[in-house]
C-alpha cells in the first residue's frame, strides 16, 4: 500500500485500530520518499521503518512521539549513511545528539549486525567479545576505555591460566571492533591502538602422532567399520527373521570418520575448510581438490594435491555417496559442525591422549618436514599466508641445523 504519510493519515489509522479495523499488521509506504514505511499493528501501536535494502530495515521510533516529518527526516539521514558506506544505525544515533555509545550498546546494536554479515566468523567474534569484556567494560563509552584497564584486565586473564595466545586473539577482536567505530565516526581514536599483543612463542611444541599412534588409530578406525558392518548384518538377520524391511547393507566405510581422518592426514586441510568441501572441488582424474578463498581462514584460494592414499579414499567415499554437493554430509545432508562424540570416542578406542582433530593437520605437516620437504612448500600446502606459521615445524629437520654447524669444521 502507497501513500504520502501525513500526521492525518497516522490519525486515520490509529482510529480504525481503536474500531477494530485492522485485523493484521499492515505497512505503508511512503509516496514521496522511497524506503520510508509507517507500520500499523491491531493493536494500534504504530512505528516508522526504513527499508535499507532487501530484506535489511531500522525501525526508526514510535509513531505516537515522532511525527511523520521528523520519522522522514530520520530515514534520510539513515538512506543517506547506507549511500555513502557508513553504518545507518551509527549515522543515526550521531544525528539525534546521542552521546558516544556504551561498548555493550555499540555491540549488540550495531556492530553486530555488521561484523555477521560480513565476517564469515562474526557470529564468533561478537560472542568472544560479548564474554570476554562485557563483564567489566559492558557498560563503558567507548571513549573512556583505556589502554591502561585494558592491560590491568589482560594481566588478570593471564592470572587465571589463559595462554598469551588466546587473549590475543581476545584483544584482536576488541580492537578491530572498535576501530569500525572510527570508521563509523562514533570515537575518534582506537583506545586498544597502544596495547601491543602479549609475545607467544609460535615454536612450541606441535602436536603430532608418532608411528606406533598412527598405527593405532587406523587400525581403530577399522574396527570402528568392521562392528558397524557387524552389527548392521545382525539387525538384517534379526528383521529377516520377523519379515521386516530390510536396512542398505554399509559399505567399506559405515559412516564419515573414517574418510574424514584419512583425507586430512594427507591433506591437511582444516576441519572447517573439511566440512566445506564440495565434490565440485574434487578432481580424482587429476588428483587434485580446491579449497576457495570464501571457505578458508587466509581468504586465498589454494589448491593442494592428492597422493594415491587420498584419491583412493575419496574414491570409495564417492561410491558410497551420491557424489554430489557436500563431500561429507550431516544429518539431512547439512554441514556438519563438529564431529565431537565420535572423534573421542576414536581416541579413547586407540588410546591416545592429548590430541586435537585440529592437530591431524599438524600431523601432516611434521610428516613433510621430516620427509625432507621444504617449508615453503610446507607453507603453501598449508595456506599460511607467510613463512611465521610454517616456522613452527622448522625444529622436525634438524639435519638443516646439524649441517651448518658441521660448516664450522669443514672450514677450520
């Protein structure tokens, strides 16, 4: 419905409201400025909207305080941000006078809207900021946070057992939400701009398994496949014997695990990029598969080769499927999110402790350093957008360092 929003016609709806007239919420749109809606509940209650784009709106404010002149105005000014790359929502506090917001404010009204739409991890993001400043800073403006309660919080989470990694990764997500708020002209500096990140030693220890655990969790995934098989093949006999429809008989592999655990310690892609992989971006004819920029944590394309091992899987994995869409489908043919209950479960039938599904791409890694191959080619199998990352399995071929020590003779 289209018509030129007056405070006559505000009046007009609100009296058919009171009769009884409007059995379910209606909208109007305004003649005059496109994007502009006075939206009618039964109820009577009333309220401006602007339409943003599709399927993106900001209710604007109650059309018993505002009238329609000041709700058009509002709209404008929120047209106006979208059309210039500015948030509309910030454009508009700044508009009515509103004082910096706090960071629980700016977050969850804002920000957050942002961050998810366009970070393919802001639903994370937001929910690392939300637990871990919220408590202490939740009700701070943004101007007053200071580099100094900043570090005072830092040395307190460090005091409680969190590794210099993760509240970096804890400030990382602070700061650059807060510098949206720079970009957004709600602060005019970022207050974390001094806080440098705590050191980390990125040579640590990597996880990785040894021969004898390697052994042992392909052979538990074997048994995994085999009782599977064994127990599918009762049920059968069990429902034959009582004239019941019988269940598909399972194929080599009963389920994903197994697939999923082999195609990463050859691969090593990220469990993420693992749950993504479509059939699309699996060659077997020339034993290749693509891990695109959208799905990867580096934002790049990469495309990594297939040895005999991972071809073969992918192979009998895709006799077993319908070889379409996902690689390695969830419930319903979802992409799954975790593979929790089954992975410790593997663990605890191979016995190993103190292992991470992320730490099978380590394992992959270690395994090509100690085959001689260099890092950077470590580095581009990985998607490590520099040699940094790599450098932690540099220690795995100590032959390098032995060798130019051992110069130091060669030339006395």
């Amino acid at each position: 419905m289209q018509e030129t929003i007056t405070q006559r016609l505000v009046q007009r709806y609100a009296k058919d409201a009171k009769a009884g007239e409007i059995p379910k919420p209606i909208e109007i749109r305004d003649r005059d400025l496109k994007g502009f809606i006075l939206r009618v509940q039964p109820s009577g209650r009333m309220s401006y909207i602007v339409q943003l784009g599709r399927a993106r709106r900001v209710t604007l404010g109650d059309a018993a305080i505002l009238t329609p002149a000041q709700g058009r105005a509002k709209a404008k000014v929120a047209l106006g941000a979208v059309a210039d790359g500015r948030d509309p929502k910030a454009a508009l506090a700044v508009d009515a006078g509103e004082t910096v917001p706090t960071l629980r404010h700016f977050i969850e009204t804002t920000y957050s809207d942002w961050v998810s739409a366009n970070r393919k991890t802001g639903t994370a993001l937001v929910a690392r900021i939300k637990a871990c400043f919220f408590e202490e800073f939740g009700d701070t403006p943004l101007d007053q946070l200071t580099a100094w309660n900043i570090e005072k919080w830092r040395k307190a989470r460090l005091q409680q057992g969190r590794t210099p990694a993760t509240v970096n990764r804890d400030l990382s997500a602070l700061k650059a939400a807060l510098q949206r708020a720079i970009d957004w002209e709600l602060i005019d500096r970022n207050p974390l701009g001094k806080v440098k990140p705590a050191k980390v030693d990125n040579a640590g220890v990597v996880r990785y398994l040894t021969q004898d655990e390697e052994r042992r969790l392909r052979k538990a995934l074997e048994q995994r496949d085999e009782e599977a098989r064994e127990a599918r093949a009762r049920g059968n006999a069990w429902r034959q014997e009582r004239g019941r429809e019988l269940m598909a008989d399972l194929g080599i592999y009963s389920d994903h695990l197994t697939p999923m655990v082999l195609v990463s310690i050859n691969t090593g892609l990220r469990r993420g990029e693992l749950f993504s992989l479509q059939w699309a971006d699996v060659d077997l004819d020339r034993g290749n598969l693509t891990v695109h920029g959208s799905g990867a944590k580096s934002g790049r394309t990469r495309h990594i080769p297939l040895n005999a091992e991972a071809v073969a899987v992918l192979e009998t994995w895709k006799a077993q499927t319908d070889g379409s869409g996902l690689v390695f489908k969830g419930r319903d043919g979802a992409r799954f999110d975790n593979t929790r209950k089954a992975w410790t479960a593997l663990l605890e039938s191979a016995e190993i402790s103190g292992f991470r599904w992320h730490d099978l791409r380590h394992h992959f890694a270690s395994r090509l350093v100690m085959a001689g191959v260099d890092l950077n080619t470590v580095r581009e199998l990985l998607g490590h957008s520099d040699l940094a990352m790599t450098l932690r399995y540099a220690h795995l071929a100590p032959e390098h360092k032995a060798a130019a020590v051992a110069r130091l003779v060669e030339a006395s």
